[in-house]
C-alpha cells in the first residue's frame, strides 16, 4: 500500500506540470478494503473545471507522452475508449514483488462514489464480507474468469454479486441495504446526485451499529457454500437483473431485452448486473454467452466440489483455487505459492 501510495503522489505530481489544479485520487480496491497483493491500482483525475482547457482525449495524449519521458512505466494510451484511460506498468522488483498495474481515467465520479459504497458495506461486517469478496476475486482470478478483455466478469462485478448475495437473498440477511435506508434527515438527500445519477446511500456506519444488527449468524464457510450454490443453481440468468440497489429486477423491467441472440457477441446483455448509481449501465456488459457459460461453470465446480466434502477443507479449497492452465494464468498468479486455506 505505500509502495502504490508513493507512486500515486509521484503521477499525481507530474500530470499537475499539465494541470497545475488537478487531483489524482485512488478507487477501487486500493480504498475500499477489497484489495489482494496484486490488484491493480485504479487512479481518478478530478480536474479543475475553471481552468482546465483539454478534452480528456487530448488529455490522456499529453500526459501519456509525459509519463513515457520521465517515468520508467511502460505506458499505454487509450484516447478514444468509451472513457479515455492511460494504462501503466511496472514489473515485479524487490520493493514491488508484484509489481503494478494503474488505470488513470479523468472526472469518474460515480466509481469515486461506487468506491465509497463497496468502502461502507466492507465496513458494516469486515470479517465475513472482506473473506468473502477476496475469496470470490482470488479464486475467480486462478480459474480465469476474471477478465473483462476475454469475455467474463470484473473483480467488481464479482464484489457486486457477493453483495446482492448477503443484502437480497441471505434471509435473514447478513447487510442491510444502505440504498434502501431513510436518511437521518430529509436534507442529506439534497446535492446527492452526480452527471444526473442518484448517489445517496447511508453512509454513517457507526450510527448503522447503534440501530441495525445482523440476525444472521452463519459462518464464512457457509455463506460460501451457499453463496456457489445459488449462482450455479437458483439465480435465473435468463431473464434476472442482479440489481443490489432494488434487489432481484426483470431484464425487460429495466429495459435490458433477455438474451434473444440479436445482439453482438460482445455485448449479448446475456449476464446483467446493475450499477449501483447508474442504473442503465450493465456491469456485466462484458460478458459474452461462452464467458457466461464458463463462469457457471466455475460456480457449479464450486459448489459440487464443497457440497462433497470429502477431503479436508483446505485441501478442497486449494483444489477450488487450481489455476486452470498455467499458459493462462496472469503473469501476478503465476507468482504465488500453492496454497492452503486456513478458514
Ligand atoms: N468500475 C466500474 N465499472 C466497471 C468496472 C469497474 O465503475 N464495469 C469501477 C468501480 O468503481 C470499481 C473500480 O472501477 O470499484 C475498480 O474496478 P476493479 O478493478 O474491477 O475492482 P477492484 O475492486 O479494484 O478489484 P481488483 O482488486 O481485482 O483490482
Ligand atoms: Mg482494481
């Protein structure tokens, strides 16, 4: 975490030659508590609306040719992607064994916010929602169904199933739905929305605690086992939007069509997941009928192999995590010891 804090200050530093009133703030897991060894770090520019000229395409191109000259990042740009990002990395060395990957976008918003929700719900319970997530993202990363570019899901995506999960279907449920909450006052819901999308949730997890406990007592292991069995099983991905806003939604409700074969292979709306705030947004968008086919899959082999039982736990565990082949495993996993779990 300091290793990538001192590397935020450094870029943020330098995009400030070019915009002397920027700021560069972290998102994702490097804030919200999610993170592994080897996650990424995502990095958000807000600029100075008043002073700021450049369109982000062009913004990305300067900074890009910045960073290459005074940075030893191997540096990647994507001027004309939906959200113009600059794409970085450093190979593994002795202070940074992982090394590191960073995405700066430009005036994210709502990921800064979205970060701050998955930052709350961690907060409410970390022992079982930390376990959780990092679980679902450690072992979606070994079975390489954690890859937005080949056709499956986002390390976010699977932390917005997770929590769909213990919020909607786990009765009694292990989180509440923070937005789903009344305000503490009618004025907090003022200011609350961002590009035109409702961001209010309740955000004030120590007053949460004077007033809300979880009645639901299962352990780790058991939310796991059941977490598999409902996503190989139970949830319909036909024509069900998870939505961790509202619960389990229609695809034609939220006018989403289901799955009709019309669409492209890239974007088939075969698997959908609502943003939390921008609700027309799948975020599972990236995920093609064969990704989805995998990703069941992966989630049936889970569950039967859990249900059985009939080694040890952390053999069986171990075993879940098998990397599927090592030609596809990422250059991070490849890295890592065979493990054993210990839960
Ligand atoms: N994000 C998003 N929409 C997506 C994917 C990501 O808004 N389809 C934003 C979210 O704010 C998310 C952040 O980008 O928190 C980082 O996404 P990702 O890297 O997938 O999740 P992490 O929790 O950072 O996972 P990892 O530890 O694997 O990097
Ligand atoms: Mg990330």
């Amino acid at each position: 975490m300091a290793a990538k804090e001192d590397i935020r200050k450094l870029i943020e530093r330098l995009i400030r030659i070019a915009e002397p009133e920027s700021r560069l703030l972290a998102f994702g897991s490097t804030v919200n508590g999610l993170g592994l060894r080897y996650s990424d770090m995502d990095l958000c520019c807000l600029l100075d609306v008043k002073s700021s000229q450049m369109a982000p395409s062009a913004l990305v191109q300067t900074l890009g040719e910045l960073l290459k000259q005074e940075t030893k990042f191997d540096v990647k740009l994507l001027p004309n992607a939906r959200i113009p990002i600059i794409k970085l990395c450093l190979s593994p060395s002795a202070s940074l064994p992982f090394g590191i990957a960073c995405d700066i976008g430009f005036e994210n918003r709502l990921a800064l916010e979205n970060t701050r929700l998955l930052l709350s719900y961690a907060s409410i319970d970390p022992t079982r929602v930390r376990a959780i997530v990092l679980f679902l993202k450690f072992w979606s990363k070994c079975r390489n169904i954690n890859s937005p570019y080949n056709g499956t899901l986002s390390s976010y995506g699977y932390s917005l199933l997770v929590l769909y999960f213990l919020i909607h279907v786990k009765n009694p449920p292990v989180l509440p739905n923070l937005q789903g909450m009344p305000p503490r006052q009618s004025s907090s819901l003022a200011n609350t929305h961002i590009n035109d999308h409702e961001a209010w949730f309740f955000d004030d997890i120590d007053c949460l605690r004077e007033s809300w406990t979880s009645l639901n007592e299962q352990s780790i292991a058991e939310l796991l086992i059941d977490l598999f069995r409902f996503y190989a099983r139970e949830f319909p991905y036909a024509d069900g939007v998870i939505s961790i806003r509202e619960g389990f939604l229609k695809k034609a409700d939220n006018g989403w069509p289901s799955d009709s074969g019309t669409f492209s292979p890239r974007e088939c709306n075969c698997f959908c997941i609502e943003d939390p705030f921008e609700t027309t947004y799948n975020v599972a968008r990236t995920v093609t009928r064969e990704g989805l086919f995998l990703i069941r899959g992966e989630f049936m082999r889970a569950s039967k192999m859990l249900s059985a039982r009939s080694n040890s736990a952390p053999m069986v565990l171990s075993e879940l995590c098998a990397p599927t082949t090592a030609s596809s495993q990422s250059p991070a996993l490849a890295t890592l010891e065979p493990r054993t779990f210990d839960l």
